[in-house]
C-alpha cells in the first residue's frame, strides 16, 4: 500500500458561519417537513433473501453434503 503525507484541513471562521446558517436552515426546513411528512405513508422496506445478498456480494458457499459425517 501506498503511504501519502497527511492531509492538513484548516477550519476558517468564515466556514464555520456557513456551517451555522446551514443548520440553521437545516433545523427550520425539517420541524415544517416533519409536520408534512406525518400525512404520507412511508414506503415498506423489502426484506432481502441470503441468497439475494449472497448474489449481490458475489459470494458463493460451498454445498455441504448430505452424508454420513466422519469424524
């Protein structure tokens, strides 16, 4: 693996006011969606197989046989 140096990140004042007025536009836009959002149903989630997850992932177990076990 390649190591870089790290990355300095400065925090300017001016970005910290952007950070505040944003929540706070955040925080005024959400309390009048949330009153909103309570009218519209939210839409069910669908519960996913293992063997669709194991599709999506790529992984393929290997089939165990069925026969007497040796030990």
């Amino acid at each position: 693996m390649i190591r870089r140096p790290l990355t300095e990140i400065t925090l300017k004042l001016d970005d910290l006011q952007e950070y505040e007025s944003f929540r706070r536009d955040q925080g005024n836009n959400s309390s009048s969606t949330s009153e909103m959002q309570e009218d519209i149903p939210k839409p069910l989630d669908v519960v996913k197989t293992i063997e669709d997850i194991h599709n999506r992932i790529g992984y393929a177990p290997k089939k165990k046989l069925g026969g007497p076990s040796t030990v």
